[in-house]
DNA sequence: TTGTAAGCGTTATCAC
DNA sequence: GTGATAACGCTTACAA
C-alpha cells in the first residue's frame, strides 16, 4: 500500500496553501469559487482522503459515538441499533459499534477502547456494568444506559419498566386460570433481576407461590431449567421466560418432552422481537420500543454534548403485553387450584 | 468532561521524559524496574488513557480492522462476526464494526469511514459493492470480500458455492419426488445471482422448468412473491427461499394460506442460522460454516498485512444439506408427474 | 536505560 | 481570501 496522499500533496498540486485545501476540505464559505475548484480538481486527481485521525487530534473533535452493544446474536440489540443509526446519522455523528459478547470483562475493554479513541458519547445498550464503572465512563465522556431495567443514579438512562412488564406476563397467565407459574431466570443478564422481581412480586400480590428456575439470556439456556421445572412433583402449567431467545429455546425443549405449546403448558416471552412474530412461535410476549429506545439515547447524547441540559434524565418507557398463540387458559385444573 | 490528561501530565508527574512514558505504556523492556513502577503509578493517578488518535498518527499504524456487514438484523453476520473477533483478538487487531444495512450507498460511506480512519484492513460480508469499488478499497487497505457467492478477480474471498448449495436443496427436492419447485429469489442480495443460477441450473438438469419470484432477503419479503406463487394454475409443492429469514417469512404466510409445511408444501431455506434450527421451524437449509468463514477472513489478512502471500486468495468452502422438517415428499403427484 | 527533538497530518489563530 | 505557523498527543530515531 503506497502511503495516501496528504493535505501537503494536495496543495502542492493546487498550487495554494495547506490552510487552503483545509478549508476547502470542510468546505468553509470564505473560499474563492476558483481555488475551491482547484483544490478539488487537485483532491480528485490524487484520490485524496482526509486522515480523520489528524483531524480529529487536531480538533479535539470526533464528533463520534461508541455504541456497546450486549450481544449481537439477540435481535433486541439490533433493532435498538436501527434507531440509534437513524438518529446519529441526523445528527452528523459517527457510530462505532463495539459486541460485548455477554462479557463483563469484553465489556471493559470495549469501553476503555472508546475512550482511548475519544468517543464523544457513549450508548450501553443492556450493559452488565455496575455502577461504579458506569460513573467513570460518565466521567470520560456523556454516557446513556439503555435497556438496563431500571434507572441509574448518575447516568442518563433510557428503558422500560421491566418489573412491570414482568407483572403484565404474570397477570396475563392468571388471568387465564394459571396458578402454577415458572420463571426462567435470566442469570447474569442485566435484566434478570428486574424480571424476577416483577415475577415474584406480581405472584405474590395474586397470593401464588413464585418458582425461579436459573436460565439464561440465550436459546441454549432454557433446556436444563425446563427439565428441572417439570421434574418437580408439581410441574407448572405456564412459563415466563426471561426473553424471546429464551422463550423459542423452551419451545424448542417443551417439543422434546412432547408438551403441546399452549394446549399442555402456556410460555411467554420478552422483547418482542421478530422471533416473537413468526407464526410457528407466535410467542405471547412483552414489546420494548426498541427503535424509538435507540432514538432517545442519542438524541439524549446529542444535549448533551451541546452543553443543555443538566438534571439527570430517566426516561422509563411503558413495556406492553403482546398476545399471540402461546398461551392459553390451562387445559385441567392445577393442583393448587383443585385444592384451594 | 475536564480535559483528559497527556502522556505529558503522567511524565511531569513522574518526574521522567514523556519518551519514557511512552516506552513503559507500550511496555517496552527496556525500562528500569523503578522508572516503570514510578510511570505507572503516575498514570494510575492521573487516570490516563494513552490517546489512539495521536498514537496511530504518529506511528503511523492503527492495528485495526474494519467490518462492514450487510445486515444487522440477519442472524448469518452476526455469526460470521463470532469468527472475526475471536481471530482478531488473537492477532492483536481492533475490530471495528459499521452496518451497511442493505444500502449499497450506506456500504460505500461505511468504507470511505474506514478508509479515513486508517484501517489496516478491511472485511466486506455480503457485501454488494461492485468489482471496481472493490479494486479502488483494496488499493487503500487490503480487502477480503466475505460470502459474497462467487470470487473476485482482484481480492481475496472467502465464500461458499452458493450454486452448488443452491444445487443441493434442489436436489434434495427432486428426490423426494417434488417437480414443481418455486424460488424465492433474493432480489438485490449479493448472492441472489448465484443462488439463483445455481436453482435454475440444476432444475434444468434434472428436466424441470425453473420458476423463479422475485422476493428479497428479509422475513418481510416473501409474502407477495408466495401470493404469486401459489395463484399460479399449477402451484409449486415445493419452495427453495432466498435464505432462512426469507423461508420464515414464507412459512409464516403459507401458514395464513392454511397450507401445512411439509406436508402440503415444503420449504428449504440457506445458511442454517439457529432460526432455521428452531423445533418450530425445523427449516431444511443448506448450512454455511460462518464462523470459519470469519476467522478465515481474519487469518487472511493478517498475512497480508505481514507482508506474507501474492496470490489472490480465493476460498471456497463446500456448503451441505441439512435435512430437518419441513421437507418431505408431495403428499399427492404434481401435474407434470402424472402427465409424464 | 533515559532524554532530546523531529515528525505524523490535521486544525486554528493570526497576520497580510 | 489566503498563507504562515503554532498546536494536537503521541512515536521514534538518535544522543547521551
């Protein structure tokens, strides 16, 4: 590769002054139309490309983003992308996107490579990070947790209210006669102790025993919390799953064991991505507005870094529930309700 | 956001040169056991973060790759990206991920990014760019052209046979008995072309007549080209859809047509992403081995930028069946059977 | 082993 | 309008 022309190339070939081309490369207006010409025919022939590193250092401007992003495999992160591209790209802003691949530790290193690169601003979209880690990168550059399931004390926050999202699951089933409800925990996932909270407290509050078996975020996880549920001498007649992958993961599973989905056992999921929609799942779900998420952090971001702004802003968005095919009242009473 | 400290602040703070500092934070050897611990210290104190910008400037390499992908949404890129990162960060390499989002036009601003930015590197998946924007991003930074469904002339690529995977779900077809098969083709997809020649070829070598409609590469385009299909005077009993987004889709508007999948119609998708994979779905696909594909890439690379290789690397893995449920043979002979 | 100084390719502040 | 020239924060010979 032969080293790319320079800004010094492209003068020496227009015939003016470094400055010049400079100002012609950020098409300022106080240049003369016949040297803007010049300099562009000059650009052209040599197939000049600015060095954006040069300019970012010199500017102390990157006018750039870094987006982190939890896990690239579940759709929920892409469709929050979608928004997030959308509503940069309005506001003349480079995206940077950086997988943490469910690795706190990755997680780490993605952000501290945003830093070293001078991002401007920062999207976490369902971060595992804690607190304190959070506050530092706040720290470095304007930082926005999206999807978190809930609202953090010192950093802009977008999500829903995800223990009330877990409630409308959970009040759904009841409201078809389910009384024997298993959770699918989310394990590590940032949003697992949202859910299960919600789960816990809205089976309490309609007088039901909550039952939490350790899952996970992915369509792998279901199969051993499955087993252990329906082991128990009292096997559910619903499951709440902690997301969509989880939920087609269970599907999945509950076909090897035979179950009919809803007909032996009701299954609800979370997120409401594509996966949810496909009639073969037609998974009863809880809806984020994923897009509209994405839009809010960089338009967020984007006060920001124009210096408004300085209260916190917490933005809880409204999780609905979503009915498709999955559920259904329950075939035979439960045994809780036969003894009760 | 208070100024970030510079290599300057840590050597002041340490009481040593600001080459010293830069020594220790590229861990050098060469530095006495004590200046390294006083340098640390310093920096640790001082939070600093070596500025990327400056320092790829000013050595004039960034380390970094750049990633376009196709489409986000598209659980396939996200698995071929499993392989680029896990091979990038063996070898030391940054990757930086921008999303083409099916426009040609977002694709070449993504490259123009990349090339600004300095990229060592450069990975295209799926990408529809055309040969002579390929030449004109490979004479900036070398290039390999992921699962593009052919070989390039000027680039390096690693790819699949996508007319002989296209070859094989036909054949599976054909020998189940089915005659009238329909192709769901993926419109402006880079690799609607190969797969489509590769579905016409082989119907013609087994003496069918290839019927082709015109769909596109997301869940939401099969509808009307399935509509189309099936108002047909001789309705195909057997679908081969662009890819497994594409063959969801259709599963889903076949199922709003009342028709059972396999057995009065069936469907084959490709590149056998876990979608395909879901009991629900249980799609026959033709698999692709992403992960391979990316790391392929990577490791490719890597000997480019270590001076190694000549040669044009063209890669060409073999594509298989996978056979699950939603093939079986037509429940009752087609038109052309019974006449033949 | 450590320090000095000359870049790296821009932008930005001044003069002219 | 245009052109010098000093930053920007770092790396890298080359000296010491």
């Amino acid at each position: 590769m032969a080293r790319p022309p320079t800004m010094e190339d492209v003068a020496r070939e227009a015939g003016v002054s470094r400055a010049l081309v400079s100002l012609v490369m950020r098409d300022s207006p106080q240049v003369s139309d016949k040297r803007r010409a010049a300099v562009l025919k000059a650009a052209e022939k040599l197939a000049y490309r600015p060095n954006i590193l040069a300019r970012n250092l010199a500017s102390q401007r990157t006018r750039t983003l870094g987006v982190l992003v939890n896990d690239l495999h579940n759709p929920f992160f892409s469709e929050v992308l979608d928004g997030i591209e959308e509503e940069a790209e309005g506001g003349g802003l480079q995206v940077l996107i950086l997988n943490g691949g469910r690795d706190p530790g990755r997680e780490r290193r993605a952000i501290e490579s945003f830093l070293q690169l001078r991002v401007e601003g920062l999207v976490l979209i369902g971060s595992r990070l804690d607190d304190a880690a959070l506050i530092e990168a706040h720290s470095q550059a304007p930082t926005v947790v999206v999807a978190s399931g809930r609202t953090h004390a010192a950093v802009d926050t977008i999500t829903t209210h995800e223990a009330r999202g877990a409630a409308l699951a959970v009040d759904h089933l009841v409201s078809l006669g389910h009384r024997s409800i298993v959770h699918l925990d989310g394990a590590q996932n940032i949003s697992a102790t949202p859910r299960r909270d919600g789960y816990v407290a809205a089976m309490r509050s309609h007088g039901l025993e909550p039952r939490v078996a350790l899952a996970g975020d992915t369509d792998g996880d279901a199969h051993a919390a499955i087993d252990e549920a329906m082991a128990a001498s009292d096997p559910p007649s619903a499951i709440f799953a902690f997301n969509d992958l989880v939920a087609a993961g269970a599907l999945d599973h509950l076909d090897d064991l035979q179950l009919r989905v809803p007909d032996d056992i009701s299954v609800v999921g979370y997120d409401n991505t594509f996966i949810a929609g496909l009639h073969h799942l037609a998974l009863t779900t809880i809806n984020q507005p994923r897009v509209r998420m994405g839009r809010l952090a960089v338009s967020t971001l984007m006060e920001r870094l124009n210096g408004g702004r300085g209260a916190q802003v917490q933005v809880e968005l409204d999780p609905e529930l979503v009915v498709r095919g999955s559920t259904s009242a329950p075939s035979f009473p439960t045994q809780s309700e036969s003894t009760s």
